[in-house]
C-alpha cells in the first residue's frame, strides 16, 4: 500500500493505492493519527486505486472515522471500487460514512 497525501482547503486527502493488509491499516492509523494531532479534523480517504482490503484491516476505516468524529471533524470516502463497495455495505460500514465520486463535492461537503 502507498498513501501521498494533500490537502484541499480544510481537508487532508489520503491516495491510497493497493492492497491495504493488517500491517498496512495500522501505517494508516499512525498517519491519520499523527496529522490529527498536528491539528487536522477533516480526512477524505481516496480509495479509486485500492484493490483490496484484508478483512482484518476494515477496522481501520471506521477508526479513521471516528477518531475523525471525536475531535469535531469527518471523515469520508472517495472513489470506492465496486467490489470494496460491496464489502463495505456487507459489514455495514458503509452506513456510517459519506461517499463520493467527485473530488469537488467531497471537499465542499466539509463545509456543510
């Protein structure tokens, strides 16, 4: 897995690309972690180039969520692949974050 980072306005966007394994959700929390604590609240995970996600690493996203959550941010989904989609709504996770397809949108729906 590979993340680069920007950010647009107020939100951090994280390209991941590949596979996300165990070991690999837990690189993703630290940096999550580390930009909250830099005094980041809103994070948009850009999954377009993500081909798959080891079972044990879907903690990751909704912890990514809700550490977003409990400092007064967000965070959301962009670009989900339709098989990480499908896994996402089969353990319901998908109900509990925003999704887009268009970068604009995600970043302006921050302001909402």
């Amino acid at each position: 897995m590979e993340i680069q980072t920007g950010q647009v306005g107020t939100v951090l966007v994280f390209d991941i690309d590949g596979v996300i394994t165990t070991d690999d959700s837990d690189d993703l929390r630290r940096l999550v972690k580390k930009a909250n604590e830099e005094g980041h609240r809103n994070f948009l995970l850009n999954l377009e180039n993500v081909t798959r996600v080891e079972e044990a690493a879907y903690g990751a996203l909704t912890w990514c969520y809700k550490l977003a959550l409990d400092h007064g941010g967000a965070c959301k989904l962009l670009n989900l692949p339709k098989r990480l989609e499908d896994k996402l709504a089969a353990y319901h996770i998908l109900t509990v974050f925003d999704t887009f397809t268009n970068e604009a949108e995600a970043v302006a729906s921050f302001g909402k």
